[in-house]
C-alpha cells in the first residue's frame, strides 16, 4: 500500500501582496499527476491547506478542482485535518458531502474522539488502514483557563492536555491492532527537536503546545506531520515526520528543497519511505549585503529558466541610500529579469515616525498584522513575561475574528 503525505500549502497566500496563484496551479497539477503515477492509495495532507481563516475564492476552487482531480486517479481516499491557519468551519462545511466521496476531512478537534479515528475501506468494504485524523488542537480544545495559573502552570496543562488527546486516540486505535493493517496518525503541531523556520507563525509562545517526540503512542506505524516548513525526521525517528512546505512560503526559506513523503506499506511494516522533491515553479531569491556587493549579485544572478519570474527581496546593509542608488537597483533588477518586491535598509534605526517609513518605501501593507502588533509591543517596552502573554491573547483573538468571520 502506498500512501503519500503532504502539508502546509497556505492556498491564497500573499508575499509582499503578490499572490502565489500560478505557482499553486503549476503545483497542484504536477502533484496530481505525480499521485496517478505512482499508484499511490491514500493522499494524507496535514493541515495549513489556506493560509487563513478566510481564503480567497480562487484558493477554494483550487482545492476542490484538486480533489476531484485526486480521487479520480487510482488514490480512492483523501484524508485533511485543520492547522492553525485553516478556518474548522470552512473546512468542515462540505465534510459530508466529501466523506461520500472517501475524502474525510476533520477541520477542528472532535468533542467524541472517535471521530478522529478514520477507517479506511476499499471497495469491497474491507478495512485497509486507519488513519488517526487529529488536526490542531486549540486552546479551548484542550484547556480551560484557570484564574491566578501562572505562565508555566498553563504552559504545562496545554502540553499535558495536548499529550492526552493523542494518547486516548492512540488507545481507540487498539482494536484494530490484530488486523495486521497500517495505523497511521497525521497531526499539526510543534514537537521538539525539529527546526522552525522565520515565517513558520507560532500561535503558542515559548514552549507552549510542543510535545516531544517520544509522547506519541507507540502503536502508530508513521506519524505524518504539519507545522513546519522544512521536510525532515523527527528526533531522528524515521517513521514521525514533517513533510514540509510545497512551496517557499518567504524569502527565509527560499534555501530548502520542497518535498513530499511517500511511504510503502507490507502489511503493518513499512517497507520504504522516499521524499519527493517538488519542483520551483517560481524561483524566489535572498540578496544581502552592501551596496556594492548587491550591485554586483544582481549584475551576475542567472535569468531564470522558470516558466514564473523570478522574486527578489534585497537585504541591504546601509543606513540609507539615495533616489538614484534606489533606481539603480530597481533597473539591475529589470534588465535581469527579476520582479523585486521589497527592499529593506537593514542598518536604518528604526523608527515608527511615518516620514521616515514613507523614505524607506515601507508601508503598513508591506507588513502583517502580528507584525505590527509585535512592533507596537517592543515600542511599548513591556518584560517578556508581559509580551508573551499579550501576544497570545492577540493570536487567540486572530483566530476567534476569523472563525466568526466564517460562521
Ligand atoms: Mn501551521
């Protein structure tokens, strides 16, 4: 049996408010096609599929013109689970109508946990594998505030509360131990001793909502899991991993390779797994140093042989730099062929004064709303304990806005 594992697609993504449309399409289709050709039986993508609570509706289409693409290959079941940037509502709403079709999505925790626990059929109504559906667990999931708990105490029952919802799903899945099939989980969640990227957005702060490695029940047979960009192992387990990213979601990752996982079932034991690299549609490029050092990078970088333009952000280490130096810059860039889409003066004090924002080109679109939450914090010059807790109660906020927003 051949099962294939993906994550993190954040459809209807913006980088500096450009949108990722194309480079989604050309994905989508190559990975469909990918799934035919390999034969592959169950597709598990583990969370993130929207980059937020409120998708545009090209994203949408994008999902569903990929589903039904999908299940028309030789792939018979489509298992989704919600991340942190997916809407429980938006996802869940067609569930019915999908799990006709054996794609079953759980956008947010189940109160029964049973729910969580899919048996996979094949047409002869035989069970072939389960799949341990647990998308990411909010807060209100797993924990309930208790008034004058300190930091760490709350810190603590999220973890505590995280670790028991996987265990009693773990325990549901004993029954089925003795069929000698494939019990996979997919989850969405940070585990220790894998490595985060810039712009991988933590809803929890600090070590809030990370469980190690080892707090998995034993009795899955691989762990497919989302959250983190970059594909890796976990804790140098072979079995529990992050597919990561299809895409370059910033400029901070543009360095990774993208990968999906492919894993070969005998029976209960895996007999393979193999990454997948996932072509760049679109090439996106990190310039930093001085002046000159961009001047000549951008003079010798390769017009790219990509169907998409190539992105650039430029990192410059100057205070500032004149209108002409600025159009110098920009024209490098165009002869090029290179679309440049922020510019950012990295020794520039900084300053909330507006003039000064305007003089370096950086405007409030340029930046996302945490962002400027967090900049107004650090003006604000609270200690961490302070920040740390404004800062998830603003999450928390986030969400709960964009979860009305799609009821
Ligand atoms: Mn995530």
């Amino acid at each position: 049996m051949k099962i294939i594992h993906t994550s993190d697609w954040h459809l209807g993504q913006r980088l500096f408010d450009h949108h990722r449309k194309e480079e989604n399409d050309l994905f989508l289709d190559w990975f469909s096609e990918k799934i035919n050709e390999i034969k592959a039986d169950i597709l598990i993508i583990s969370g993130d599929i929207f980059d937020n609570g409120n998708p545009p509706q090209y994203a949408l289409k994008q999902y569903y013109d990929f589903l039904k693409k999908t299940i028309l290959t030789s792939c018979k079941c489509i298992v989704i689970i919600g991340g942190n940037h997916d809407s429980v509502s938006v996802l869940n709403a067609p569930g019915d109508l999908l799990s006709s079709f054996q794609i079953f999505v759980v956008g947010g925790a189940e109160l029964e946990f049973c729910r969580e626990v899919l048996e996979i059929k094949n047409n002869e109504k035989e069970i072939i594998a389960i799949v341990a559906a647990i998308p990411f667990l909010r807060d209100r999931d797993i924990h309930y505030t208790i008034s004058g708990e300190s930091f760490l105490e709350r810190e603590n029952r999220v973890k505590q509360g995280i670790i028991n919802h996987y265990q009693n799903i773990g325990e549901l899945c004993k029954k089925y131990e003795d069929l000698q099939i494939p019990i996979i989980a997919t989850g969405h969640l940070f585990t220790t001793g894998a490595i985060k990227s810039e712009s991988e957005k933590e809803i929890y702060v600090g070590n809030l909502g990370q469980i190690d490695a080892n707090e998995f029940p034993k009795i899955f047979d691989y762990i497919a899991l989302g959250h983190l960009h970059r594909s890796q192992k976990v804790a140098g387990k072979d079995y529990i991993r992050y597919s990561g990213s299809p895409l370059s979601m910033s400029f901070s990752e543009s360095g990774y390779k993208h990968y999906f996982n492919l894993i070969t079932f005998d029976n209960k034991t895996i007999t393979n797994i193999e990454r997948i690299e996932i072509p760049k549609f679109r090439k996106l490029v990190l310039l930093k140093g001085n002046l000159a050092e961009i001047i000549e990078k951008l003079s010798s970088e390769q017009i790219s042989e990509n169907k998409l333009h190539t992105w650039v952000e430029i990192q410059l280490n100057e205070s500032q730099i004149s209108p002409s130096e600025r159009e110098k810059i920009i024209d490098l860039s165009e002869e090029s062929n290179l679309e440049l889409l922020s510019l950012r003066l990295m020794n520039r004090k900084l300053s909330w004064d507006s003039e000064n924002e305007m003089d370096n080109n950086l405007s409030l679109s340029d930046l996302d709303i945490e962002t400027v939450f967090m900049k107004k914090c650090s003006l604000m010059k609270f200690n961490d304990e302070v920040q740390s807790e404004l800062v998830r109660s603003f999450k928390e906020l986030l969400i709960w806005k964009n979860e009305q927003e799609n009821l």
